[in-house]
C-alpha cells in the first residue's frame, strides 16, 4: 500500500494519551530516498509548534480514518530536544534527537542509493529548514544551500523536470511512499497541458540520474513506456507495483 505524501497532510497525529496534531511535512534522505522524519503541526496544545518524529515511532496508520499513532505521550514529545529556529538541522541535533527517544541513526545505514547502477550526481539541495518547518515566513536564507546535509523535504521535491532521452516528460506533482518501509518508491508525475493534464505513476526504479542542485531527474524512457501501464493500473487499485 502506498501512501500520498499530499493526502497525508490531511491526517491527525494521534499519541499514547490523545491526539497530538496533524503532518505537515516529511523529509527524506537523499541518499536512499527513505523517510527519516515526519514534521507533526502540534499547535493545538503545544505552543511550541512544530516537532520532528521518526517513522519508527510509528505503530499504525488508519487509512480510513486518517490517522498516525504514535509510541509516545505527549509529555515526551514536549520535552524532546528542538531545533534552532534560525540555524538548519545538524547532525549533533539529530543525535541529541535520536538519542532521546532511543532512534537508530539512520545516516549510518549501508543501503546505497535506490537509484539502480545510475548517478546521483549534483550537489543535494539541503536547504535551511528553517523557512518551511520551523516557520511560516520566508527567510533571508531561504535560498542557502547546505552540502553537508543530505536531507529535503517531499515538498521541495515536487515540481522537479522529469527528462527521458533529452525529452521533458513532465514534472513531479506528488510522492508515494511504501508504508510498510517508508521508503519513496513512486513518484506521480503531471504530464500533458493545461487542457489534457494527466497524472502518471513512475518507479523510482526507473531513475537513473537525479541532479537535486538542477531539480531533474532522468529516468530510462523504454522502461518508462513498456510498464507504466500496469503500474498505472495497480497503483490506482492501491497494490505494490509489480517489476
């Protein structure tokens, strides 16, 4: 089952003693394109804001009812370590984070890139989080870059070119995330004009080039044209993608 990071921002955060706010964004590693935090909107009982919560906190998601349980009580969540508002995320915070709720760290995973025998070459674009997660205002260093963190949000992600044989095929519109792995295996793609818009599931199994400073991604065309679809036809029945 996949799981649209657009519809998710819809969903209520539920912990251990009540409910704890709403998703307001995810970020994933460049590396392996795997979710490493779920930004959670506490607003409505924490004037604190926004807090940053791994996927492995996760013990269930309810579809139907659009809800995220949490393994932990609102007293945790509270008093775990923030980030500062006016510097990006490092990775001493995320230690200080990981270490306070028990997390692995998952920049020390083996797993290479998903992208399969391709490049992922091209600076990362880690920008500050200081503009979309910690506030609602643009910043002065909103447009900085950060290559020595290799994290971006869905958010940002949408709208990269998706290029095919030196063809623009379309842009990104939205990510699809395996629940079960947290891991960005579809990503949907917007093609056609403004009166023939259609929507397109590719694998990122497909890709074998991102340049995340250019926002492209190059995917191999034969692959895309032979098997988008019954892709199309099993993302839309909400199953796993056959290969």
């Amino acid at each position: 089952m996949y799981l649209k990071a657009k519809s998710l921002g819809n969903f209520t955060m539920n912990s251990k003693d009540g409910e704890l706010g709403s998703v307001h964004n995810l970020y994933f590693t460049t590396k392996s394109l795997s979710i490493c935090y779920i930004v959670g909107d506490t607003r409505p009982w924490f004037i604190g804001g926004k807090v940053l919560l791994s996927p492995e906190e996760c013990t269930a998601i309810n579809i139907e009812d659009q809800t995220i349980s949490i393994n932990a009580t609102k007293e945790q969540i509270k008093n775990s370590p923030k980030p500062d508002k006016h510097s990006p995320i490092s990775r001493s915070f995320e230690k200080q984070l990981s270490d306070y709720y028990g997390w692995r760290y998952y920049w020390r995973d083996t797993i290479g890139p998903l992208i399969n025998s391709g490049d992922v070459s091209g600076t990362p674009v880690a920008k500050t989080l200081t503009p979309s997660f910690l506030t609602d205002k643009p910043s002065e260093k909103e447009n900085e870059v950060h290559f020595d963190h290799l994290l971006l949000s869905v958010n940002e992600m949408r709208g990269f070119q998706v290029i095919a044989k030196n063809q623009q095929m379309g842009k990104v519109s939205d990510i699809l995330i395996n629940h079960n792995t947290w891991k960005i295996e579809l990503l949907e793609l917007e093609i056609g004009g403004l009166l023939s818009k259609q929507y397109v599931p590719i694998s990122t199994e497909w890709i074998t080039h991102i340049n995340w400073s250019e926002q492209t991604i190059i995917m191999n065309k034969d692959r895309y044209q032979t098997a988008e679809t019954e892709l199309r036809n099993h993302v839309k029945a909400g199953q796993p993608f056959s290969t």
